[in-house]
C-alpha cells in the first residue's frame, strides 16, 4: 500500500510544472530511494 502510494506521489508531482518542479522531482526521487531501500533491507532481513 505504501509503495502505491509513493508512485502515486511520484505521477502527480512529476506531471506538474512550476518554477520549482527539479526541487520537486529530486525530492520524489529522493523518497522512492529511501523507500526501495528500506524495503530491500526488510527483505534482505527476512531471507
């Protein structure tokens, strides 16, 4: 549910313009990274 979440994040702050969207967009990247990485350590964790 959270990974959905994040992605729908990602699709709406990606899609929109403005004077800010690279700051936008790099904080989106940056949130996804943290998520995947979190979520591998959990999986590398159950293994």
């Amino acid at each position: 549910m959270a990974a959905f979440f994040i992605g729908l994040v990602r699709v709406i702050v990606k899609t929109q313009g403005g004077a800010a969207k690279s700051k936008e967009d790099a904080a989106v990247d940056a949130a996804l990274a943290r998520a995947e990485s979190a979520r591998n350590a959990s999986a590398a964790g159950d293994a």
